[in-house]
C-alpha cells in the first residue's frame, strides 16, 4: 500500500465570456486559442461548442502539484483571456447562455456527436469538473468502482454550480446534470462483475455499431479508456479552486480507502444503485441541503452535513497518508459558506432586491462568476449571505 502513489490529474472545462458585458462568446478566437496552447501545449483545447475551453493537469504525484498545475492553468489561460477581452468562468452552465446561439468546433468527431445524437448534442452547454486517480495496476478498477458508487453523490453536491439555464433559475442547484441526463450512459452505472464484465459490455455495444470505443460511456464514474485510471465525472465545474482541489483529493482519498479496505462497499441489495440515483436527484436538486437516503433500505435519511462526516471519518487515514487535512477543513468550509450554486442564487436574489430585472441580475451573476473564477481573487466578497437550509 505505502508504495503504490496513486498518481492523480484533473480535466477542468470553461466557458469564455466576454469582459465587459459577462455575456458568453459564442466565438473563439483563433489567435487566443494559439496563444493558449503556445503557452500550456496539449493541456489545452476547444471543446464541443466554442464557447468552451478544456484545460487538463499532468500526471501529479502530490497535493503541492496539483494545486501548481491548476491554479497555473487558470493563471495562464486567464491572463491571455484579458488581452483579448474575454474572462474564464468556471460554473456548470452560464447564466447568460443561450444554447441555439453557440457555434459547433469544427471537428469530425464534435460533428458526428451533434449529428448522432441532434438537439441533446446541441444542448449540450455544460461545463464540468473530471478527476482521473490511478489505483495499483493489480487492481480490478471496476470493483473499485462499484464500491465507490455510493459516495458519488457527496462530490456532486460539494460541486453544485449550475442553478441557471438559458438566461433563468432552474430551481436545481446543479442543472447541469438534469441536462446531462439526456444524453444515454450517463448517471450511475450498472454493478458490472469487474473488468472483464465491463469489457465485454463495451465490446457488445462496439460490435453492434452503437459506440465507437469505451470513451463514449460519460457516466458519473467510469473506468478511463485511455488511462489505467478511475474518472470521476460527476462534479460541476468549480466556480473557486480551492473547491476542485478539495474534489480532487478528497477523490483520491476514497479512491485508496476501497483498495486499502476490500470489504468497503461489497454490500449491496437489488436496489441499491437506484437508491444511489435518488440521491444523486437529490444532489443536484438541493446541493448541500440535500437529505441522503441509505442506499442499504433501512429507510433512514442522513442530512448532508452527517453523510460527509461519515465519509470523512472513513478516509481519516487516507487524508494522513497523502497530507490533504486542507482538503477536509475546506469541505467543511463549503459546507458553511454554500457552494457556487448557493452563491449565484445568493448573488442573483440580492441584486434583484435592489430593483433590478431577471436579465440584468442574471448579467451580474456572470460577473461575479469571472471575477472569481481566477484564483488571484481574494476570498472576501465570496461570502454574500448565505445559510445552508434543510430540505423539506
């Protein structure tokens, strides 16, 4: 176990907005995106619209460098954004976004993603939070997987940043995966055998014409197709970067509790998954306010607060052996302060109080979330009134 590092990466995807209006670029320059990758090479590209950016770490061994390697890329990238007066806003979805109005990426395979799957393709303005943990090489990663399900309802709602679509309130705290449900192997996956029962699922599909490779499985959690990683897919793009940090290792930690406790997570009924997706329903419908149920059918419902300290104290030594004890106190300090979600209502409802309409708040919304997408912003004004309430 002491030996194994479990080396770890983050993807984070972003939509670009322009300066003065917070108003999404529906266009991306050429020469910002040369730029981009003048400066972070292959750790930058376009996405499938092009209002969007992806920016992905390298493989890192520590916490230290992976905090260097996102917050650096944010920097970067941020920097040259203002020279072309565009700002990076990290959220789930743009308050300000119209889907009918984006423009594809020009390339074969975003084009055959639209023309296979039309409007859910089109619609698909979404931007999210992805982490990528190696497990040792002898490790079946789709046990592991299995085991970890459960959990993927916390990440989900330490997350939220998407209460808005299309220029109003959803209601959701994260509309981003509402959305995402659209599309077909998405939510919580299948309890597959292992690896070779999931290989074999990706295989049928293969052979029968429908998907290209393992890759086009976007469920919340996956094994990687092109890394001998476990991704998790679930989070939200994170407004504050401290908060995808804290996913990050808090990930990596769980990632290490199932192989250190190969008993973790081995029990489950014939409802159990379905159960884990009624929490994830209530994730991204409450966020932090969400009241979880036990997905082993005792009917007991758990507050937010006690699901993660039960989840915290269970990779205590985890936390120990990577050195991530920030981790923890920040997902503590979310759990206080709300997440971006709660913050944006917050934001909204507050310039609305003072008289303005829905789509001038909505525009104030997509300011504040440029201004603190950088991680040069101080933390003082993240904090508008904010109290966590219990669901009903």
């Amino acid at each position: 176990m002491s030996e194994h590092i479990y080396t770890y990466g983050v993807e984070e995807e972003f939509f670009l907005s322009q300066a003065d209006s917070g108003a999404i670029a529906t266009r991306m320059p050429q020469a910002f995106l040369h730029e981009v990758r003048r400066r972070l090479g292959e750790r930058a590209s376009n996405e499938l619209l092009q209002s969007q950016i992806e920016m992905v770490t390298p493989i890192c061994s520590d916490v230290g460098g992976l905090a260097d390697a996102v917050i650096g890329n944010r920097r970067i990238v941020g920097e040259i954004a203002k020279r072309y007066d565009l700002a990076l806003v990290a959220s789930g979805t743009h308050p300000l976004a119209e889907w009918r109005e984006q423009n594809l990426t020009q390339k074969p395979r975003y084009r055959q993603l639209v023309s296979d799957f039309q409007i859910v393709g089109r619609r698909n303005l979404l931007c999210g939070l992805h982490v990528h943990v190696a497990p040792p090489p002898e490790q079946d990663r789709v046990d592991v997987m299995n085991r970890i399900l459960a959990y993927m309802p916390i990440f989900l709602a330490l997350s939220c940043s998407s209460p808005f679509w299309n220029r109003q309130g959803t209601g959701l705290m994260s509309y981003r995966q509402a959305a995402y449900d659209e599309w077909p192997r998405t939510g919580i996956p299948e309890f597959f055998a292992g690896e070779a029962d999931y290989n074999a699922f990706v295989h049928q599909l293969v052979q029968a014409g429908v998907i290209e490779n393992a890759s086009f499985l976007w469920w919340a959690v996956r094994v990687s197709a092109n890394y001998p990683t476990i991704e998790l897919r679930i989070a939200d793009a994170c407004t504050d970067v401290r908060d995808a940090l804290c996913i990050a290792n808090l990930f990596r930690c769980v990632v290490r509790a199932a192989v250190r406790n190969p008993s973790l997570g081995r029990a489950r009924m014939s409802t159990t998954r379905l159960l884990i997706e009624e929490n994830r329903w209530q994730a991204k419908r409450h966020g932090i306010a969400a009241q979880f149920i036990d997905e082993f059918g005792t009917g007991e419902r758990l507050s937010f607060a006690d699901r993660l300290e039960q989840l915290l104290a269970l990779i205590a030594e985890d936390v120990a052996h990577f050195g991530c004890e920030d981790a923890v106190a920040h997902a503590r300090r979310i759990l206080a302060r709300g997440t971006s979600a709660d913050l944006q209502v917050a934001e909204f409802k507050r310039v609305r109080d003072q008289g303005a309409t829905r789509a001038e708040a909505c525009r104030e919304v997509a300011r504040w979330l440029a201004a603190h997408s950088l991680p040069a912003h101080t933390s003082a004004r993240f904090q508008p009134e904010f109290k966590p309430q219990p669901s009903a």
